[in-house]
C-alpha cells in the first residue's frame, strides 16, 4: 500500500512541526503550509490524501478554507480534518456542515490526531470502490492491478493513474489540460503533449484485450472512457 500524504495547514510553527513529526513517525508523508495560500498551492502540487486545517490562519479561516476547497470539483477526494481549539459545539457543526470529515479540539494527543486520520482515510479508501469493471476491462485499486477476462495488463504508473482517472470518471469528456491537473498534478511542468504520449502508451497496452477503443478522442476537446461506440 502506498503511503498517505497529510498536508498540514498551520500557522504556527511549533505546533505544525510536533504534528509533522508525530505523523512521519507513524508512516506519513507530511507537506507543510502557514496559510490557505501556500495550502492551495500544494493541494494543487503535492495532490495530499488528508488535509489538516487549523481554525484560525492568517489569511482566511480554517472554515472558509475548507467550504472553499469542498466546492472544488478536484478536490473531491480529499479528506479534511479541522483542528479546533475552541470547544465550542457551533464550530464544530459549522466544521462538519462545512464540509470537514472530522475535527479535532486542540490540545490534543498525538495518538487521538492519528487514530482521526486513520479512521477518515478508511473511511475515503471503502468509499472507493476496490474493483472497477467497465467493459473487458476489470481495474483493481487496492492491488493496482488491470485485467481483461482475468489476463493481467502491464501499465507503466502513469498509464495506471491515467486509466484509473478515466475510469472513474466514465462517459466524461477531460481536456489535457484537465487531465495534466487530476492525473499529473497542477504545476508540474509538463507539456499537453505529454498527455498524447501517454494515452498512446496506453492504447497500444490494452489493443490485445481489444479495450483500446475504450479510450476515445473527442475531436477539439480532448478524451474519454467509454465503452460505447464513440
Ligand atoms: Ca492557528
């Protein structure tokens, strides 16, 4: 399994690096951010599974942060965790109906802080489905495996997330610039062009289960997933 990627949106620094550090020692990747606006730049570059967001930042508030963030299509995976130090039940229902997985009243244990996270990214994991089918095609998220009529496919990883990507969202047309931010990340500085190579690879690795034209050019906009005709 792959390791999860909490982004931590703290201002204040003792307190973001004793949470990254709890976190890395329990088998976290961690990315920092002192405010919303470094922590939109990194949801958009680093694409974390988790985000922690404190209540009170400089630049905006841990609530609109997240309203903000929830309204974004892209970001529909993320689960977020608000850290509170109010006690206050208001905040915490606004946190929720915000749309925060879950809230944690500071001062808090680090055991506590992890035992949250773990339970929001399960419960994000079990939302997923683990096995994709479409077609022929049969896509396995946990084992990152793809098979047609039980014959494994070899991807390479970019192909992997590509037809992931794909497949989850089936029947809709994504640009390259669209699919460059979802599969790629934003900000990676990779041409469009980059997207074609791509999808030709994976073309060509799903031509012998004959699933190839699964993944269809839209003429001016971009591709789709589809196992309908085009
Ligand atoms: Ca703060």
């Amino acid at each position: 399994m792959t390791t999860s990627k909490i982004l931590i949106v703290e201002d204040e620094k003792p307190i973001r690096e004793m949470i990254a550090f709890h976190l890395v020692r329990a088998g976290f990747e961690t990315v920092e951010a002192a405010d919303c606006r470094a922590a939109r730049q990194l949801l958009a570059d680093e694409r974390p599974d988790l985000a922690l967001i404190d209540w009170m930042l400089p630049d905006m508030s841990g609530l609109e942060l997240t309203r903000m963030l929830k309204r974004d299509k892209s970001n529909e995976d993320l689960g977020i965790i608000m850290l509170t130090a109010r006690a206050d039940e208001y905040d915490k229902v606004a946190g929720l109906e915000g749309g925060a997985d879950d809230y944690v009243t500071k001062p808090f244990a680090p055991r506590e802080l992890i035992a949250r996270i773990q339970a929001v990214l399960r419960r994000a994991r079990s939302a997923d489905e683990e096995v994709i089918r479409a077609g022929v095609l049969e896509l396995d998220t946990a084992g990152h495996r793809v098979s047609a009529d039980g014959k494994e496919i070899r991807l390479g990883p970019t192909e992997y997330r590509l037809l992931r990507f794909l497949m989850t969202h089936a029947d809709r047309v994504y640009s390259r610039t669209q699919l460059l931010d979802r599969v790629w990340g934003a900000n990676v500085y990779v041409e469009e062009r980059t997207v074609d190579v791509h999808v030709r690879r994976l073309r060509k690795a799903l031509t012998e289960a004959k699933a190839d034209d699964y993944i269809q050019t839209v003429r001016g906009a971009g591709y789709r997933f589809s196992t309908r005709d085009a």
